[in-house]
C-alpha cells in the first residue's frame, strides 16, 4: 500500500468526514436529537463518562472537545456545570450540523473549524479540561505529535479526559466469517483505508475521499502523553463496548478482552494541579449504563 503523507492522510480524513456528514443528518436520530438539545439538562454521554468527568470536575471550568463533529457531546457538558465549552473540528460540514444544535440549545458553546495539528493561538493554553471521546484517536497519524498539540490547550494543571475505544479491538474484524479470529497485528503500522463515506452502521456504497485509520498500542498512548509533559492520573479498562454495534458481539464473554477506556492525564507546571483523586476504586463499582448517544447515522 502506498503511505500517505501525515499532512495528505489528516487532509484526505478530513474530506471524507465532509463527505459524510450528509448521511449522518438524513439519520431518523437527528430530528429527535436536535429536539433533545433544547433542553438545559440535555446530555448523551454514558454513566462512564459522565461519572469520570464529574469525579475529576468540570462545574465552573473552561473545557475544550477535540473532534467534537457534531458538537452533541460538547453541549451535554453544560448539564455538568460547565462555565464554557469550546468544540474543535475540522470538519466543516459537521460543525454547521454542531451550529444548527447550539441554535436551538440555552447554552452558547464556540465552535472552531481546525486541524488539531494546526490549533489557533488563541486556544493556547486557556483550558481546565480537555476531552476527546470514542473515535477520535485513530485519525491521527502520529498521536505523540497530536498529544503534544492537545496538551498545549491546557492551562498549567489541566487534565485531558479521554474515553476511547480499546485498541486490542483493531486486532479483530468484526464482519468476518470468523469475528473472533485475530485478524490483525497490534502492531500494525499501516492505516486502514476506507473509500466509502464514514457512517456508524452498516456502508454507503458511494465514493467518497479515502480516509486513514491509524492503530496506536496504549504503550503508544502513554509514552506519547509522557513526552508530551502529561502525568498519568488514572486509566481503566472496561468490558463493554462504546463503539459501532457489530461491535456489541464481544461484550459478555467468558475470556473477556477490553473493549474500551478511560484516561486522564494531567499537565504538568502547576504548583497546585486540579485536584483530580486516584479515580479507580470509585470507577470500580459503578454499574456501567449500556445505552449510548442517541445515534444519528
Ligand atoms: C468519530 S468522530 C467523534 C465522534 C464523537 N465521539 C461523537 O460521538 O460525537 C471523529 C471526529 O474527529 C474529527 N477529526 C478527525 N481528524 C481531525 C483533525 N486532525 N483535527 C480535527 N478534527 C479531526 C472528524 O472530523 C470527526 O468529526
């Protein structure tokens, strides 16, 4: 396979997200969900998030999404109390879809139109809390330099909350004849490439621009946070799946794999970070809520 280029991979994903964007909002979701976000209290996120994001605090503090495409999660942070909310995406299409739902939401989140590799200056260094959320990840071609660019966000003491999913799942093909085959290395260095737009279920069969998913190994993730001058402050994996439905299948399994995370590191810099608590031991025994955002594909 020929490799792109970092640059021509971040620019062809974000075309291919552009191409998308249309088929997520013809979705029978999306009348309910821009009815659902004139609500005050309106939130999609799932009882791990929201248990995580309460425990390391966010009422009264400035946060930024990451790849925040249609902007339904950025606006489910004011029901936790955020004082300000800014969603950043590259995609265009998907941010006029975020802008339509904060029209008809109380709240006044910003929406920035950017590669997270090319950040305005005015983002630098202004938040306590940055979050990236399920899917995310794998568009980035070198996630040490994209920890870098998201750890520049944060003011000195900041936390980066991330809830991804796990990436021993990009060893198995969940269409396969045989979904429990390994059918891919860890390791892998090559993207997969798609060429129909991106949808959460089931394919489009039209053609769209290619777009490069990049497998990244937790060692990836945690040396990439480390050099980028984050503190590891808590991680936990979990047995239930917060990605596409074909991936439900391995949920409840005799020989378990982890199916998906959670993250938060933390800048260093401040005498007096956020005082964010060893997180696990309350993670632990909190029931996990299966229902999701409500899908608008
Ligand atoms: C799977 S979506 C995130 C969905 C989100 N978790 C939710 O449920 O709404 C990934 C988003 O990342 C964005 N993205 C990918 N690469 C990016 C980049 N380099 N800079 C900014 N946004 C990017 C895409 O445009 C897309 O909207």
């Amino acid at each position: 396979m020929e490799m792109p280029t970092k640059e021509a991979a971040i620019a062809s994903n974000r075309e291919a997200w552009n191409d998308s964007a249309r088929h997520h909002k013809d979705s029978p979701d999306w009348p309910a969900l821009a009815d659902a976000v004139r609500q005050a209290n309106f939130s999609c996120l799932d009882e791990t998030l929201s248990g995580l994001l309460m425990q390391v605090g966010v009422a009264d503090k400035d946060l930024v999404q990451l790849g925040c495409n249609n902007g339904r999660e950025s606006l489910s942070l004011f029901a936790l109390g955020a004082r300000s909310v800014v969603g950043v995406d590259q995609s265009g299409a998907f941010l006029e879809q975020a802008r339509e739902l904060a029209s008809r939401s109380p709240h006044a989140p910003q929406f920035i139109e950017a590669d997270i590799h090319h950040l305005p200056a005015d983002l630098q260094g202004r938040f306590d809390v940055a979050l990236i959320t399920i899917g995310v990840l794998n568009w980035m071609p070198d996630i040490g330099a994209f920890l870098r660019h998201v750890a520049q966000t944060l003011k000195p003491g900041g936390a980066l909350v991330v809830y991804e999913t796990h990436p021993f799942l990009e060893m198995f093909d969940p269409e396969a004849a045989d979904p429990f085959r390994l059918s891919s290395s860890y390791f892998r260095s090559e993207p997969f490439v798609q060429h129909e737009p991106i949808v959460y279920e089931g394919k489009v069969e039209q053609p769209s621009a290619p777009s490069y998913w990049f497998v990244h190994t937790l060692g990836d993730l945690f040396s990439g946070a480390i050099a980028a001058g984050l503190q590891i402050s808590h991680f936990k994996e979990y047995a239930h799946s917060n990605r596409e439905e074909a991936y439900d299948r391995y949920q409840q399994q005799v020989a378990q794999l982890p199916l998906c995370f959670t993250w938060v590191v933390v800048k260093g810099g401040a005498e007096q970070g956020m005082p964010i608590r060893d997180l696990s031991d309350w993670l632990g025994d909190r029931a996990v809520r299966r229902d999701r955002c409500p899908r608008h594909e």
